[in-house]
C-alpha cells in the first residue's frame, strides 16, 4: 500500500505510480557489530514508484540522514584506484573546457576526503568543498583542500554568496539522488552560481539501471533515479538549463550533467530526450517490463543457489557492498544459503550483514574454507574482483554474477 500523502520530490505532483515494492527491508551499509545481532533492527519498506507527471523515478521512503548515514566505518573516494582516475580525467576536461584558471572559485558539495578538489588544488586554483562527514573533511583538511564539514543547503549557499563566495563551477557527484531535499539542494546551487558559471553533475543514469536491470542500486540512500527527461523538467522548475550532458561508464552507467543559467540544450541532450521519448520512459509498461525481469533474475537467481545446495556445493559472497543488501533481502538469501562474505575494507571485516546476519570476512578467509561458488555482490567489478581472486580460480572456484542475468562464469 503506497503511502497517500506522498508527493513527488521533483513536481510535487500526487499522481505516482509503483513500478516495484521490494517489501520490508534492512537499511544498506548497516552493518551490524556482534552485540548489535540481538537487538531489534531497523526495517523499512522500500517501494519504487514513477511520477506520471515529470517522468521522476524515486523510491517514497524518506529515512532520516542521521539515521542512513551513521555508518560504523568511514568512507573514502580516494580509495578506489578507478574513482581517482576517473576524477582526474574529468578535472581536467572541465578545466580544458571552461578555462578555469587561479581568479575561479570551484565549489563541491560532497566533497568527501577531496578526491576531486585536489586536481583543482594542484593547478592553484581555489577550491572549497562541502561535506558532512567528519572524517573524511579532516583528511581533505590535512592534505591542503578548503572543506567545511557540513550538508550543502539553499541556506549554505546564501550564506556564501552574503561572504562574496560565487562558484565558476559547481560540483556535485553522486550526491544528486542522495538528497531529500531536491528542489532546495538545485536552487542552492542556482544561488551560487555566477552567471557565466557551470554546474557539473554526476548521476546514475536510469536507463542503464532498467536495460542492465540493476535492481539492486535500488536501497534506501537513493532517493531518486534520474532520466534526462526528468532531469530538464527539474531545472527548468529552476529556471536552469541543462547545456550538456555525457554519458559514462561508472557505477554500472552514469550522466555528466552540465547544468547553466543561460544558453540551450546541445544536440546531444536532445537526442537523449528524443532516445528516452522512443524508449519510452514516460510511459508505465516501461517500468512493469522492468519490475517483471527484476522478479525473473531473482527467481533463477534463488533456482540456481538452491540447486547447488541441494549437490552439497559451499557458496560465499564477495562484497558487503551497499547493493547487496537489497539484492540479498529481495531474494531472500541468508545463512541457509551462504557461508559468509569477503569483503577487502577492513572497516567492514568483523561485522555482520544486516537482516540476514551473514558475517563479513577478510579474503584471507577464501583460503581457509574455500567455497565452490562465489556469489559477486560489487557485480560492477567483477573483472578487477576476478583478477584478485585469480588463485581461487586456479584451485577450481567459480564466479556466481547475479545482474544482468545469473550466470556462472
Ligand atoms: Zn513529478
């Protein structure tokens, strides 16, 4: 039963429709200590509707960020070698680009430990980033990147134009679905911007989540997942136009916005639109296909899994990643099913899934009791996992890869 009072968080139109109800589920990334296995734990529904009215896809629930976010172990971009690279290459395409020089002012919301200010720092050109989480504005502190600890609001923003702080270019990536506050954190950064300046905007794309069927990006941190199309029917609310947009490989397939206050869409925003309209994502069948191929990999998925059992096979699970939560709870996979999961973050290692309870491991551990199967949770590296995970292989272990279609490899 959706919730009646729901509004869109783009339009605010009442007129959603549910594309797929993932029922009562644990919250992704909380991982659980020892002592916390016997007290009760947080459930919320996870349902994900379509608004009829901008095309917005978005899950109803809103859990509080005090909440989702109080996570036990810090998170730190700079960690992944993929994500430093990626960031350095699109630095300097937006410094190429936009011919930002030591007179600019680049802001980033979510800036994290700074991965991405610093390939701004170390060609002088001043940066401020904006984070909440304390550790990781602490490291960026230290390595010489101005970061204040704190969520980016319309109100920041205001506040930092009241101080003659204006952006030449505003960053934000991967934080865009993050936020409840849509319609606020968009004017913030309308607000910020001079008017010759750019934001650069990094989201997952919907459509490689539907094509791909990525069912299990969706959990409970995001709120929203963009189309191009309800991407210009947000901005345009906002008086802003989306300039540009590109489409890369990251996180199973995302979008490089590059949102103005003047100026008009380029040819390749209106392809997009046009490839969305022929698609067609304002429509709902786009979403029950979706919904019903969703159903269809989590029951071969479950077939698959209790067959091997059944043969007596040990399975483990690689990655106590954010997915995996949503993945393991939608298919109903727990301790009956596998023995344990690795996971290479240390921070992770000593504590337990939530909802199934499934205890996290060191890979060490995969040379100790060594599965049969391996059941890849990060799906979206399963090559790099692979290669680290070569003498399994050698010793005749084998891959599960559940998305985009169970398979063993
Ligand atoms: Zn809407």
């Amino acid at each position: 039963m959706l919730d009646p009072t729901f509004r869109c968080r783009s339009c605010a139109s009442p007129n959603v429709t549910l594309v797929l109800s993932f029922g009562r589920t644990p919250l992704a990334d909380g991982l659980l200590t020892q002592d916390e296995l016997t007290e009760p734990e947080i459930m919320e529904s996870l349902d994900l509707v379509f608004c009829r009215n901008c095309f917005l896809v978005q899950i109803t629930q809103t859990v509080p960020p005090e909440i989702l976010f109080c996570r036990s172990y810090p998170y730190f971009s700079s960690v992944s070698k993929s994500l430093r690279e990626h960031f350095a290459a699109s630095a300097t395409s937006i410094i190429d680009r936009y011919r930002v020089d030591r007179d600019s002012l680049v802001v980033e919301a979510a800036s994290n430990d700074g991965c991405m200010l610093r390939n701004f720092v170390a060609r002088g050109i001043p940066v401020l980033g904006i984070d909440p989480a304390s550790g990781p504005v602490a490291k960026a502190q230290q390595d010489g990147i101005d970061t204040m600890c704190a969520f980016f609001t319309k109100d920041l923003a205001r506040n930092l134009v009241a101080q003659d702080k204006r952006a030449d270019v505003f960053l934000a990536n991967n934080v865009l679905a993050h936020v409840a506050d849509l319609n606020g954190f968009v004017e913030g950064f309308r607000t910020l911007l001079k008017p010759s300046g750019v934001a650069v905007i990094e989201c997952p794309y919907l459509v490689d989540l539907i094509e791909n069927c990525e069912f299990d990006t969706i959990y409970h941190q995001h709120l929203c997942y963009f189309s191009v199309t309800s991407l210009v029917n947000l901005f345009r609310l906002h008086d802003l136009v989306l300039a540009d947009i590109e489409r890369t490989s990251i996180h199973g397939g995302s979008l490089r916005l590059f949102v103005q206050l003047n100026g008009y869409p380029s040819e390749r925003v209106l392809r997009l639109l046009d490839e969305e309209q022929q698609a067609g994502l304002n429509r709902p069948e786009y979403y029950r296909d979706f919904a019903s191929r969703a159903e269809n990999v989590r029951d071969r998925l479950v077939t698959m899994l209790r067959d091997l059992k059944r043969s007596g096979k040990k399975i483990a699970g690689y990655a106590a990643a954010a997915k995996a939560t949503t993945l393991l709870s939608f298919c109903n996979i727990d301790t009956s099913v596998l023995d344990y999961i690795v996971d290479l973050n240390e921070f992770k290692q000593g504590h337990y899934m939530p909802g199934n309870h499934l205890p996290i491991h060191s890979p060490a551990k995969l040379q100790e009791a060594p599965p049969d199967y391996l059941l890849v949770l990060a799906w979206n590296f399963v090559s790099e996992i692979m290669q680290q995970q070569q003498g399994y292989r050698d010793a005749g272990g084998k891959f599960i890869v559940p998305i985009p279609s169970p398979a063993i490899v």
